[in-house]
C-alpha cells in the first residue's frame, strides 16, 4: 500500500542544462519586451505570476493523456452544502463516530496553514479543511488482521455501515470490498502517509475538494491533471465526509463524487484494477459504487486532496 512513487533520478533544478535552457527561454522573453521601468514593476506587483507558472508546468510536466475524457460541465454542489464546517466541530463528530481519540487533531487545529501557500489558486474557491479517520487508527479495531490491505477494506466497511445507519443508502459492491478487488492507489498512500508524518493521532486533518475542480473529467484524467502535492481521495476518506456533511448528496441535479484515491477491479471486466469508487444521490439517499477510470460525465467531479506544505 506504501510503494514509492518518486523516481529513481534526482530531480532537475534551474541549475542543471534543462533548467538553464527553461530559464533562457523565460529570460529571452523578458529582455525582447524591452520593459521601461515602469512596466517592469507593474509586472512584478501583478499577482498570479507563480500559480501560471505552475500551472504550466504541471501541464506540460507529462503527456496530455486522455486528453479527450473532459465533459463541459455546469453541475454544482448541491445548494445546501455551504462547503466544510468547522473544523472542531468535524473532529468531535468524527471521534464520536468511530470511537476515537480527538486531542491530537484538536491540539493540531490551532496552528493550521494558510492555504494560499500550498492550494494553487485556480483550487482555492473549492477546497477546505475535512477531519477524517487515521486507517492506522481504524485498524487497532481489527486486532486479528494483521495484513495491512484487509485492514484497509475493514475500515472502509466499517464506513460503509455507519453510512447506512445514517441515511438511506445501497452499496452496489457488497461483498467486494477485500483486497482482492479494492486497494488503495499508490499515489493517495504516498500523501496520506507524509501528512500522517505530522499528525500522529486518530483523526487526520486534511485540505481537500469534493469534485468541484475536477467536475466533467474522467477519474484517470483528473488524476492526470493532478498538482504535485494533489492526491485522490479514497472510498474511506469520500464516506467520512459524506457521514460529516450529508447535505453535499441531497438530490439527483447535483454533481456527484468521484474518488480516484482507490482502485477497484471488478472480475468481469478485462482491465484489471480499471474502475475507480464513486459516491452519489440515489433514490433519496446515498449510493456508493464502481465504474471504469476513463468513463466521462457531466454530472461527476473527482474529490481530491493537497498535501500541506512543510
């Protein structure tokens, strides 16, 4: 659950041939716009130079893959979801939920980071503080398991039932929920587990979007369109916020939630591990089901989170 995604090769700086060769570039650029000195402080003063600098890197870092699995797309949240609530108020409901330990997650809270500093800006209007449960935390609940990828589909089981105590709700997957057919992506157990580093109690503190940034792509696109420090949510990350903010699903016109974080492989299908979990409005609840990574909707967004800066 924890291999590493980072390669092999040390990263490129500005310093080495290719970065000298971006920089002359930029350099070129700037020496052909023959700037007074006026202008020239008039570029320095205008924000967004940075995020449109990352921007274009990040979009150009890798191959423009699945290019075509984007949907236009006008579906919203749901007007009742005002976006998170406070974050203490998460923390007590989420220990309350599951039984855990909210003291570490509370103490954490006083000090959080501005999002400015790790949240491109084109995300800022989505994104938001969400306290979920530690799967470390979780597992301590299944003391006979000891292998790390049952414990995982136990939590997210432990999820799905407490979901069905609270709403009206169908699990399209029951009985598929073992590691045989779910399992974490690489990518989302990389992060989790470097934001874990600095919050060692039950209850993580997490900056995520719940689709919105991503709404009309395909799960694998979105994951394609990731920022450095974006990961996709997983199922058990979706159904904590979901318990925590049960007016994001509320009705059928809203846009629903993909979660890239997770793999699912349905036996049927030839694509081994090719579907992604998805929460949704349904007959007036709440559904949670699977379907393949490059299937595009209008209607569908995927959830992701950011790693906060150290």
């Amino acid at each position: 659950m924890t291999t590493s995604l980072a390669p092999s090769v040390t990263a490129v700086t500005q310093r080495d041939p290719k970065g000298l060769k971006f920089m002359s570039i930029v350099g070129a650029q700037y020496d052909k716009a023959k700037l007074s000195e006026e202008e020239a402080q008039r570029l320095n003063d205008t924000p967004g130079l940075v995020d449109f600098i990352a921007e274009f890197i990040n979009q150009n870092r890798r191959d423009n893959k699945y290019a075509n699995e984007e949907a236009t797309s006008s579906y919203e949240y749901p007007s009742e979801y005002k976006g998170p609530k406070p974050i203490e108020e998460q923390i007590l409901a989420i220990a309350k939920l599951f039984g855990l330990d909210s003291a570490q997650a509370l103490e954490y809270v006083k000090n959080l980071s501005e999002l400015a500093t790790f949240v491109p800006e084109k995300a800022l209007p989505y994104v938001g503080w969400f306290a979920v449960p530690s799967f470390s935390a979780l597992a301590k609940f299944f003391p006979d398991i000891k292998d790390k990828a049952e414990q995982y589909c136990k939590a997210i089981k432990l999820a799905l039932g407490k979901i069905a105590e609270s709403r009206k709700f169908h699990n399209w997957r029951e009985g598929q929920i073992v590691p045989a057919q779910l399992r974490i992506s690489v990518r989302t157990a990389e992060k989790l587990a470097e934001i874990a580093k600095t919050q060692p109690g039950d209850i993580l503190i997490i900056v995520a979007q719940l689709g919105r940034l991503h709404r009309g792509r395909s799960p694998r696109r979105a994951v394609e369109c990731f920022g450095p420090n974006e990961y996709g949510l997983d199922a058990l990350i979706g159904l904590a916020i979901a318990l925590t903010h049960s007016e994001r699903f509320v009705r059928s016109e809203e846009l629903d939630m993909d979660l890239p974080g997770d793999e699912f492989d349905d036996p049927g299908d030839g694509d081994r591990f090719g579907l992604a979990p998805y929460l949704y409005f349904h007959g007036g609840g709440l559904g949670f089901d699977a379907y393949y990574v490059g299937f595009t909707h209008q209607s569908f967004g995927s959830a992701s989170g950011f790693v906060p800066q150290q």
